[in-house]
C-alpha cells in the first residue's frame, strides 16, 4: 500500500524506496535507517515488517560495524537530525 514509504518520506528520514528497476517495490535502504519504527506503526499488515533489535558488541550484518551501547539507541544515530538537541532562542 505505501504506507510505511509515505511516513519514511514525509516525516522521517527518506530510508524506504518506492521502486527498483521501474516497477513499484518498497525497499529498506538499511544506510539510511535508524530503527525509529515509524513503518512498522502505520503498516495495515500484522508482521508484514519486523525490527530485529541487535544487542550492544554484536556485528550489524548489513555494514560490518559492531554494535555500541550508543549506537544502538536510534535516539543517538548520526542520521537522526534530533539526535543533536537543538538550541532554542528566546522568544521576543
């Protein structure tokens, strides 16, 4: 349905894409994501997407780098813009 694209795209951090060789077909693009769940909330389909948690020291099978307690809190991923708190100015 797109549902989890549509989310990924407009509120998240572009990490799901819509086609692969010209024919609709939503695919995780693991580089970018960051676990934040937002696709698994709004799929219609029970189990149709699954997060599989991966515990700090293990080897993340996708980029070779091994887990840090850190960086396995989405909150702290570097492609999370809000994982930097923003400062705010005070209003006039």
């Amino acid at each position: 349905c797109g549902r989890c694209h549509i989310a990924c795209e407009d509120t998240s951090h572009q990490a799901i894409m819509k086609e692969k060789d010209g024919a609709r077909h939503f695919e995780v693009m693991d580089e970018e994501c960051v676990g934040c769940n937002l696709c698994v909330t709004v799929c219609p389909v029970t189990d149709c997407i699954t997060m599989v948690p991966m515990a700090p020291g293990t080897v993340d099978p996708r980029t070779g780098a091994t887990v840090s307690a850190d960086y396995a809190n989405w909150t702290t991923h570097p492609n999370n813009p809000m994982a930097v708190p923003m400062e705010n100015e005070p209003a006039e």
